[in-house]
C-alpha cells in the first residue's frame, strides 16, 4: 500500500532517514483515516505540486492548520499529526478556483519540515495504533455502534457507511469504525485535531461516546425547541386568524370587538364613572388604535403599558382624611421634643386646612441644619392627618423629565415621580414630601425647579400635566411640604411660592431630652439589646452632647449613642447577663478621647484675634478673624477662600478705619507703609456673606493699635463705611453656637433685637448679649477692657 512513499529521500542534507512527502494544508476540514475530503488550492505551485502527486500515484502529507484562517505556509503553523494521502482528482473550476479530491489513508507525525523549490516537505512517520480488543472494548463499540445509528437517525442527510454498519460486531474493525465515525461527525476544527492525535483505541472510542451522547442530546434539545417555537408561531398566527375573523363579524353584527383586560377594566371605570372626562376621550383612542393592531407589534405593549398606568391612577379616589388639632399635637409632641414655634406654625396650617375645603396658602418648607428633625416632621403631619405618605428625594435631581415624565415616543418611556408618587399612595389626596428641595440643579436636559413651579402652583396644579400620560391630572388635594438645609440655593421663584418654617436647631437639655426619649430607645432596640443590659447615665449623656459633638442636630449624637451599644451588643454575645452602665468616668472607653473639650482658643486675650460668628448649612459656628499688620508695600491681603461679598466687607472695614483714623489716634502712614493681612482660619471652607463686618473692624483696630482683645467675646454685625452695624440673618442659630463654644459675651446689631425674642431663655441666660448701632460702642468698650 506505502510502496510509492520516498522513503530515505535526501532533499536538502538534513532530511535522510524516515519517509518524506509533500504537504498539503486542509484548512477546511481536519484529514481522518478513511474519508474522502475535498480541499481548496489556493496557490498554483500547490496545483502543480498535486497533478504531479496524481500522475505519479505518489503520497502526500495533509496536515491541519493551527490558525484555520491563515495561508502562512511556515513550518510552525501546522498541527504535527496529520494523515497520509493519495490524490485522487484535481479540479480545475475557473469561477470557483481549484479542488483536490483526497483520500486519507492513514495517520502519521511530523518530525521535520524542509522548503525546496517552493514545496513544503515533512518528514513523517506513520502511527500505529493497536486496534487489539478486550471485552470491555468490545462492549463499547457496541454501544458505540447503537449511539452512532441513533446519531444517523437524528441526522438522515449525513451519509450512512452502511458497509460498516451492516458488519457483524465480532468481524469490524474497531480502528476503522472509530475513523468513520470522527471523519462523518461534524465537530469543530481543534476537536477534531485533537481527537486524531489519541494513540490508544479505548481512549478514541470513550471519547466518541461522549461526543455522539452531547450531539444526540443537543440535537433533541434543538427540535424540541424548534418544536414549541413552531407551535407557538401557529397558535399565534391562529389566534391573530380568528380575532380578525371575530372582528370582522363583530363589525358586522355592530357589537364590541374582543376586549384584553386592561380594555374590560376601562369600561368598567367609565360605567362607575372613576374616569375625568379628558382620560375617557384619551383611553377610548388608545383603545381604539389597540383594537387594529396586531398582539406582535411592537407598539402593542407600549399601549397596553400606557392603559395599565390610568387604570392604576387614583382620578377620584380620595383617602379618608381626620383633621382632630388635639390629636395632631399630641402626635408631634410625641414624635418630636422641642421646636415649639414650628409646632405652632403646623398647627395653624392645620386649622385653617379643617376650616377650607382646599387650602391654597403658600407651601409649607421646612429650613434648618442637617438632623433637625424635617423630614421626620413631614412623616408625623401625615400622621396626625391620616393621610398617605409620600417622599421624594430631590437631591441631585437634574432633569425636568424626572418631574415631568418622558414622551411615549421615547423608548423606555416613563411617567415622572409625581404620577408615580400618586399612582404608589393608591390616593389622589396623599402629603408629599419634597425632601432637600434646594439641592436640585439644571443642565441641558431642562430644568426641574421650572417644572416643580406648576407642581407647588394651588393656582395651576389642578391641571398638571405629566409628558407621558398626557392628561391632566388634579393635585389640588395633594398636600405639599418641603424640606431643605440652605434658603439661599432655593431657586427664587420656588420660594416665592413656599413659607419658610425654620428649624434652627436644639439646645442642650433638649437634646438630652430627645436621647433620653427616643435615640437611646431606639439604639438599644436596633442593636438587640435588652433594658437591663445597658444604662446610660444623665450625666453620661450630657457629656457625649457637651464633648463629643458639636452640631445643630442630633444626627452625630445618636451615632454615638449607636457606638456605645454596638460595644455593649459585643460584651452580650460572650455574657447574654451581663449589665453595662455607662457614665462620665467610664465614657471614654466606649466613645474615645473627648473630640471638644480644648476651649483654649475661647480664654485669654489675644491682638488682632476675634471671634465671629457665622452661619453654615449645618448650624452655627465659631469664625475667627485674624489680622498681621506687615511693613512694606501698602495692600489688603485676603485668605481663607472667601467670597465676594466677604472680601468687599473687609474693603468697607479698612475703608471705615482709614476715614476715622484721627478719630481712633491711627497714624495714617500705618496703612501707606505697611501691607494688612486679613486670614480666616480653616482656609478649605469657603465662607461668603456680610456678617463678618464688625468682626473684621475689630480684628484691624486691635492689630493697627495693639490691643488685646478677651477670647471669650464673640461678635456679629454687616459694616458699612461709615461704621453703622446693620441687621444679620441666623441670630438664633449664632448665638446656639456661641453658647456651644463657652462664649460669654455677643455683641448683636441693634436692628436685631426683636429676634431675641423667639429665641430660647436658657441661650439667652448664658450670654451676656449687647446690642450696638454702631461699630464705635464696640471699640470703646474694648479699649476700656484693655
């Protein structure tokens, strides 16, 4: 059979010893004993190379490709183990390129490759494989033999080898019939390969059973798929036959077509009359163009999304509402300690909402620092009111989509959070809270504080229109609240349409008596931690809110008060008995080192130093103004990342001082030679506003002149240029601050002691508070204390 292999060849001196053939790459199929496979010629040396192979009855070498898709010729770039091959026809088609016909005849590896005049050698040598059976063998290639014509069965266009079939089991040969099998199965390229390379025929025929049993059940699996896809596609096409048919005669006889649920449901809210006569005339167009529409377009869903949403929407359902003032007091006292005026003003809203059938004063928003109690005061009126609760989070909010909802023509489409608010609360009469109004913001996407004006408009909001379900909706009885931390970033015509309640804040015992209340209650309850395990003293408690936070709020005290049960929980997990008590003298192991307890820049006195007071989103706080008189260049240098109209305030306090300079006894080459530098420590926070104005005359006066000013004043007040102190925002909120920081004397605006009187007794009784009209009571009260 291999008499025409050239064995011992010498093409090139490196080659001798073995048997050398032509090689012929099969890109399209791996070469498999026994089969005939067709392989395209891509070059003509390679058309050449193979009529000379036919003519001489000469072997040849096909070997597989180790990157299917390349016509790299280089020895590296084909598999080592191929099949010995006779060419059987070369043919030549003009439009379709050239084609060998090629038998394999047996396996063979590489062990050297050669080029000579253009042609790729190979030096091989056949595989031999022992085709020697056991009875376990046999018994697999009998099973091997039934998995095959179940294969062929699954498969009729694959060609039967009947010849091998129709052989007796005793009489086949099991090489033979593995070859046959792999060479007729359709595996892709690199398994193939792989399995042509196995040298043992129990590992060929075990790894034939797994790929016939992966075929036969892919394969099942794929018609049983296409079978219930083809079912489906008849129900389909049968149900769209007879609802046209339906339709048809329905049109005939004038009866209703056949109606999908959401369609029954409508009809049925128009019989009742739960529908506003803008949804009826809307609904029955979408009705009508569902009615034509085949179930499979794609605008079928859209629609009937579309119908779901007005079916779910409250249009004339109210919720029960019980207006009961002694209830609702006794509601916010208990949820809330404290914040007696915005209690009252609540109050009065409430009144009036029972004595109106709709109220359409302004928006009641709720203003103060971060853990003041808004949003859960929002919960509570809903409480007392009985009404559905509903919050929105505002914060971030950047396009009016969101408040107005998306056109249907959009893919994704959807209504915006007010119809979805009220499609939630099942209600039309539900209270929604608009939580952190003032940190929503604009872009090129709209803006939405623009499309909330129509929302919180008592005027307007009875015809709110939302984009996707276009239909104008009544939010006449919705009852709107708003919370926020900073008035300022409220877009203007937004407050404009709100009354402002502000929460500035709680004082000591009041924050004590909201721990004692409600945070350590609740903290014991969350971490699971019984009555008798934990007690926190008074005292304890004083200390945490005295030394260990220092805000408006409540918010870092109950983080605290969480910290302390947390360790208690871990000590309970050992001794499930054990009883914790928490005091002054132990606080400190549970909580740390006191974060607020060095008041050292509040004593002494101190030149160019004075304390100011400012007021943050977060509450009041303690504003140091610096001052350094430095001789050279005459220049105001301002640092401490200050705004615009601080930095003009510190222009209007150098101007005053440089006017009344005799006045003062200043020499007025102070300021031609020499350079002020006006610093306001914590230099990453910006700070921006007029307050600062006397606190700045004070600070120059007392570097300029040298006098010490007591570390435990604190002061507030805008400045003009000529040394008149004008009235400031946030009094409460400052003083609360000073309070905190051991101040014990505040100098206040004049204009601004008609607020003192909503302001607590116990800050009032802590600080010695004197009001000034002009800068010059405050210079000389300081020149006398020198």
């Amino acid at each position: 059979m291999y008499s025409n292999l050239n064995a011992g060849s010498d093409i090139s001196g490196n080659m001798t010893g073995g048997i050398v053939l032509k090689v012929l790459p099969s890109k399209d199929k791996i070469p498999v004993p026994g089969n005939i496979i067709s392989v395209n010629i891509e070059t003509d040396q390679m058309t050449e190379m193979l009529e000379e192979a036919e003519l001489s009855d000469s072997m040849i070498i096909v070997l597989g490709k180790k990157n299917q898709f390349s016509s790299d010729l280089a020895p590296e770039s084909f598999y080592r183990y191929g099949c010995i091959a006779k060419v059987m026809q070369v043919i030549k088609l003009p439009a379709f390129g050239n084609k060998a016909v090629i038998r394999c005849l047996k396996r063979a590896k590489v062990t050297g490759f050669n080029k000579s005049n253009m042609n790729l050698y190979a030096r091989i040598e056949p595989v031999e494989i022992d085709a020697e059976t056991d009875e376990l063998t046999k018994a697999s290639l009998r099973i091997l033999k039934k998995l095959y014509k179940d294969y062929l069965d699954i498969f009729p266009h694959i060609e039967k080898p009947d010849y091998i079939l129709s052989i007796d089991d005793e009489f086949i040969n099991p090489l033979s019939f593995a070859d046959s099998i792999l060479g007729s199965l359709n595996l892709n390229y690199k398994r193939t390969q792989n399995m042509l390379e196995i040298k043992d025929i129990k590992n060929l025929v075990s790894e034939l059973h797994i790929v016939l049993i992966n075929e036969i059940e892919f394969a099942r699996l794929e018609k049983k798929i296409e079978a219930e896809v083809t079912q489906r596609t008849i129900k389909e096409q049968k149900e769209y036959f007879l609802k046209e048919k339906l339709k048809g005669l329905s049109n005939e006889l004038g009866a209703d077509s056949v109606q999908i649920p959401e369609i029954i449901k409508i009809n049925e809210m128009k019989k009742k009359g739960e529908l506003t006569e803008q949804a009826v005339t809307k609904t029955d167009i979408e009705v009508e163009k569902l009615s034509k529409m085949h179930s499979m377009s794609p605008e079928y869903g859209l629609i009937r999304d579309y119908l779901e949403l007005v079916i779910s929407l409250p249009w004339k359902k109210s919720g029960e509402v019980n207006i009961d003032i002694g209830t609702a007091e006794n509601i916010l006292d208990e949820d809330h300690h404290g914040l007696i005026k915005p209690k009252e003003r609540i109050l009065e809203y409430l009144s009036v909402l029972k004595l109106v059938e709709k109220l359409k004063s302004p928006i009641l928003c709720l203003v103060g620092p971060p853990g003041t109690g808004k949003t859960s005061l929002g919960k509570s009126i809903a409480r007392a009111l009985g009404r559905k609760y509903i919050r929105i989070a505002l914060g971030g909010l950047h396009d009016e989509a969101e408040i107005r909802g998306h056109r249907k023509t959009y893919i994704g489409a959807m209504p915006g959070i007010i119809i979805q608010s009220i499609r939630k609360a099942g209600v039309n009469n539900p209270l929604i809270l608009f939580d952190e109004i003032d940190k929503i913001s604009s872009d090129f996407r709209g803006d939405p504080a623009s499309a909330l004006l129509e929302v919180l408009d008592p005027e307007q909001n009875n015809t709110f229109t939302d984009n996707y379900l276009d239909i104008e909706f009544d939010l006449s009885d919705v009852l709107f609240i708003a919370t926020a931390n900073d008035q300022n970033k409220i877009p203007a015509p937004l407050l404009d349409r709100m009354e402002l309640i502000r929460l500035d804040g709680y004082i000591d015992i009041e924050k004590f008596m909201i721990a004692s209340k409600f945070l350590i209650p609740e903290q014991k309850k969350v971490n699971g931690i019984g009555e008798k395990n934990l007690t926190i003293t008074d005292g304890a408690v004083y200390k945490i809110i005295s030394e260990f936070t220092m805000e408006a709020g409540v918010r870092e005290l109950e983080r605290k008060i969480a910290k302390i049960c947390r360790k208690t929980a871990r000590e309970i997990s050992s001794d499930p008995d054990v009883q914790v008590r928490v005091d002054e003298n132990n606080l400190n192991d549970f909580l740390g080192i006191e974060e607020y307890k060095d008041f050292s820049n509040v004593t002494g006195k101190k030149i160019g130093e004075v304390n100011g007071l400012a007021w943050t989103i977060s509450g009041g706080t303690i504003l140091k103004v610096e001052t350094n008189i430095i001789p050279g260049k005459p220049d105001l240098r301002l640092t401490g990342k200050l705004g615009e109209v601080m930095k003009e305030s510190a222009q209007a306090a150098l101007s005053y001082l440089r006017t009344y300079a005799e006045y003062y006894s200043i020499d007025r080459k102070t300021f031609e030679e020499n350079e002020i530098h006006l610093h306001f420590p914590e230099g990453a926070t910006p700070k921006d506003g007029p307050s600062a104005g006397i606190t700045i005359v004070i600070s120059l006066i007392s570097a300029i002149k040298k006098i010490p000013v007591d570390q435990n004043i604190a002061m507030t007040g805008e400045i003009t240029i000529h040394g008149d102190v004008l009235a400031i925002g946030g009094l409460k909120t400052k003083l609360m601050a000073a309070k905190r920081s051991r101040i014990e004397k505040v100098y206040i605006p004049k204009q601004n002691l008609k607020d003192l009187e909503e302001i607590d007794y116990e800050i009032k009784s802590s600080l010695e508070i004197i009001p000034v009209n002009h800068i010059s009571e405050i210079i000389e009260k300081i020149t006398d204390d020198k």
